[in-house]
C-alpha cells in the first residue's frame, strides 16, 4: 500500500482537528479545503472570514468544509491569555500577552495546547524559527527528550520504499547523548509509517575503519541508544554503502543485524543529513516528505515557504497521523 493511502486509511473518520495559522495564503487555504472536502481531516484556518470565504469560492470549497477562527475577534480570547501567563509564568508580563498572541503561530499553538485543536501545521509564510519557537515553549517536548529534530520520509511510490532520514532540519552538531535521542525518537516516529525500524548511525567510517572525534562521537551515541533502548535494532557506526547495501555490509560490518537492510539513516550531524537528502531525492528519485518535526508533546509540523498547495495538503495528513498516539 503507498504511504499516503496507509496514511488516509488511519486518520479517516478520526475527526482530527488540523489548525492552519495562515489563512492570508491561497495555497493554504486550497489545500484545507481540499482536506476538508474530502472528509480527512477538520481544518482550522485562522483569519478573516470573508477573505477566506473567497480564497475557497475560488478553489472550488465551500466554507461548510472548514473551521475559521479570527484571532483579532476571538470569544475567548482572555480565556487563551491567562492559559498563556500561567504556562509561560514568570517568563512573560502580563502587557506583552496580548500582542504575542496576536501572532498566529502563537496563537494557533495555544488552540493545540488547549485541545481546541489536535496539530498545528505553518511556515508556508513563516521562518522554521517563527513555527518552532512558540511550539517549543509552550507545547515543548516529551518526558526524556531535550530537544526537538526534524526527519525526512524518503518515499519512491514506484518501489513502494521508504526510508527516513534525521536529522536533516533542526541541530546543527548534536551532542552523542543528543543524537542518540534523535535515533530513538526516529525509531518511534518510523512506526507511524508503518515502518519497522532498522536504524544505521552514519558516519564516513564502519566498525572502526577511520579514526576521528567524528566517529567517536557516533560511536558513543550508538552505545547510549542501545542502552536507553535495547528493544531497538540500531547499529554504528556504518558507512552509508555498509547500512545499506547487503553486499557492502558483509565485508564492512560482517557481525552487525543491522547493515545491508538499514531504512533508518541518523546522520551526524545537519550539513551531512541536509546534503544526503537531497541527493537521495534528486539522484535517486525519491519524494522528500517533511521536514516533519519530532519529540514534541503534540504534533506541530513546518513547511517550506517553497511548499505547494500538495506540499501542505500531505504535510497536514502526517500531522495527523502522528495525532493517533495521542487520541
């Protein structure tokens, strides 16, 4: 079954509560009414009524489709500010709230920390920095987890093979004890997908084959992942070719369960994972999906401002599925 059918299947008929902050942007708007339309999913777009109203005249919906909030005449709007001082206390003063939540990532974060909504979707029109920062302090990450990191579902429909690779979207140069975090996390998120995860920690060495810091710091970071999570099959270090390629595997890491048959990739660090993927999708003819943000309490999901009304419309369906953990 391809990812997106597998995916539909699951958040059908689940009434998931998606909230959309940008609803000044057209290709937003048709793909929440697209979503909407088509039963998936409730969208949420904040905004002006009647400019969204148009925006989906002109895409063929109708406003039945989709949930409006505007966030300038929203009923409950003091309701929302003192959730914000008492989540943020000590942080914030009290002036300041209602012209931080006059920004729609925060005040859109705010629905899905409320359980008005159950996922956020943004950055059509945004920096990841602008999507992640109000996530970040107010939804903030899961019990063990210290940072959140951003993955990528590497899809080719005409093999039906999917990898993910992380991190290719959020640090910069994680720690061992961080990249061991990102592993484990991956591993978790690999599930959603119907992904049963064998997960490769890369390097430019296998088993010892090269000497560096570098590699050392993989090396601990396997070790730190296997301890946390035994239950895991995760190896490393490996070279790409080892983790992926049986034939390499049996003469660079003979003894590892893992290589040769790795579909999850923890890259080093951002440069390498960044680099990777995009080879993957431009050499290899793969889909790149995401990037899909991970090891927050409830799922928020950025977008490229490059993104197409397709690009949000499949981002918003992964959003949701990362939902039904949760509901």
């Amino acid at each position: 079954m391809s990812l997106f059918k597998s995916l539909i299947e699951k958040i059908n008929g689940k009434n998931i509560k998606i909230v959309f902050p940008e609803g000044d942007d057209p290709r937003v708007i048709h793909a929440a009414g697209r979503l909407g339309a088509e039963g998936l999913l409730v969208p949420i777009i904040l905004g002006d009524e009647t400019q969204i109203k148009e925006h989906l005249i002109k895409a063929g919906y109708t406003s039945s489709y989709v949930k409006v909030i505007n966030p300038k005449t929203y009923a409950h709007f003091e309701d929302m500010k003192q959730k914000f001082l008492t989540i943020r206390k000590g942080k914030v003063d009290e002036n300041q709230v209602s012209d931080i939540l006059k920004d729609a990532n925060y005040f859109g974060v705010m629905l899905v920390q409320m359980g008005l909504a159950d996922g956020m979707v943004s950055g059509a029109a945004h920096s990841t920095a602008d999507t992640v920062r109000p996530a970040l302090q107010i939804i903030k990450t899961k019990p063990g987890i210290s940072r959140t990191s951003g993955i990528f579902i590497m899809n080719r429909e005409s093999t039906k093979e999917k990898l993910i690779f992380g991190d290719c979207a959020i640090n910069i140069n994680p720690t061992s004890q961080e990249l061991a975090e990102i592993a484990i996390n991956t591993a978790d998120t690999a599930k959603i997908f119907d992904i049963d995860p064998n997960i490769a920690m890369l390097s430019f060495s296998s088993k010892g084959s090269g000497k560096s810091p570098a590699v050392d710091k993989v090396v601990e970071a396997t070790h730190i992942a296997q301890d946390l999570r035994p239950d895991l099959r995760l190896d490393g270090e490996l070279q790409f070719d080892a983790a992926y390629v049986p034939a390499a595997a049996k003469i660079k890491a003979p003894s590892s369960k893992v290589a040769g048959y790795a579909n999850v990739f923890i890259f080093p660090d951002l440069q390498s994972g960044n680099i990777g993927y995009k080879i993957a999708e431009r050499l290899g003819m793969f889909e790149a999906i995401g990037p899909i943000l991970q090891g927050l309490n409830k799922p928020v999901n950025d977008l490229s401002r490059g993104s197409n009304d397709e690009d949000i419309y499949k981002l918003a369906i992964i959003t949701a599925a990362q939902t039904l953990d949760k509901l």
